[in-house]
C-alpha cells in the first residue's frame, strides 16, 4: 500500500479484507498520505464486528462494508459512500481469489476494474503451493471448508485481462518490489504468494 501511496493513491479499497492486521491497509497508506481514505469489504459477522469496533471507530476517512464481493454493483455502492470512484483509488484483492476458478476469477476482476478511474491501481495475490501433494491438500480443504484453486503462475497472469502490469510484473511476492531481497537469497519453499499490481489506463 505504501508503493501505491507513493505514486499519489489516497484512497484503498480492501476487498475480502479478513480479521485485521497489524500494519492494517489504512495504517500502511496514511504512512504515506495521512489523510487517505480506505474502505474495508468483508462478509464474515466476527470481521466487520472487529473492524467497526477497532478500525473505523468514528473515523471519517475509514468506511467499512458488509457484502459479498461476488457481487460487484453491491459492493461499489457501498464503497462509494465513502471512497469516490471517479477519482483514481487502489483495489486490493489480497488471498481472495483462490476462492474462485481461473474463469471466475478473470470475470471479477474484471467487473472490478471496469469501474476504477484511469489511473487507478489494482494489487492481486493468491497463495500458490508447488509441493508433490498440493493438489491433495487443497482437495481436502476444499471438501471441509471451501473450495480452493491451487492457480499456476500462467493462470494468475491472466486474472489482470488487457490490463498494464508494473514491472517486474506477476512473481513470487518477495521479488515484487526490486531492492527489497537480493532473488539470489531467497530460501526455496513448498510454495509461495504470487503477487502483481496493474494500473489502469482507461
């Protein structure tokens, strides 16, 4: 959020945002901008009871929004009682969209950045596991909990449609941002997060 942040974003909004984290998406971005503004999406009763209760706490600046991001149109309206989508903003889909087929996946994201401003941002990541048994593992969650695609790098690429990538474009999360790690000394791993941030033109 910082990166996005530098190049002049005010406003974040935190699709599937999750329990909240420390440093949270508004804390990250008003490191930078003190004023931005970020809204936080999420459908689980225990999350927006957290948010709104430890995050938005009467915070102008903060909007939080009970909804299924399946849903677009919904969510958007709810967004924009707080974020103006006319304007240039950040969409964050973080560990969302292993929750939907490659197909699904690219439609969402679609629907989504249709209706950012031109020179908006758009930051994706999934989780990816290359370990022999990967399949297995996510069958099993899928079957107890929901179902989870294990995406190849070559499907995640495609999440993003015509949209222009920001170098170094889709890659492990730890290489994202050059000059953070050397590529050389990162320590191999079963698997990984892949990660990349387009910027929409128009």
């Amino acid at each position: 959020m910082t990166w996005a942040a530098d190049q002049g974003i005010t406003q974040f909004i935190d699709l599937g945002c999750g329990m909240p984290t420390t440093p949270n998406t508004h804390e990250s971005a008003r490191a930078v901008i003190p004023d931005a503004k970020v809204a936080y999406v999420d459908n689980d009763p225990v999350v927006l009871s957290h948010l709104n209760a430890l995050i938005a706490k009467g915070d102008p600046g903060i909007t939080v929004v009970d909804g299924d991001v399946r849903e677009p149109a919904t969510i958007l309206g709810g967004v924009a009682s707080g974020i103006d989508l006319t304007q240039p903003a950040c969409l964050i889909m973080g560990y969302l969209l292993h929750f939907f087929s490659p197909q699904a996946a690219r439609d969402l994201v679609a629907s989504y950045a249709a209706a950012l401003a031109p020179g908006s941002y758009l930051v994706i990541s999934v989780i990816r596991a290359d370990r022999e048994d990967a399949d297995e593992s996510f069958g099993g969650y899928s079957k107890s909990v929901a179902t989870v695609y294990n995406h190849s790098p070559a499907d995640f690429a495609t999440f993003f449609g015509p949209l222009q990538l920001v170098a170094p474009g889709a890659v492990d999360a730890r290489l994202w941002r050059p000059g953070w790690e050397d590529a050389a000394s990162l320590r191999k791993r079963d698997g990984h997060v892949m990660a990349a941030v387009a910027r929409v033109t128009g």
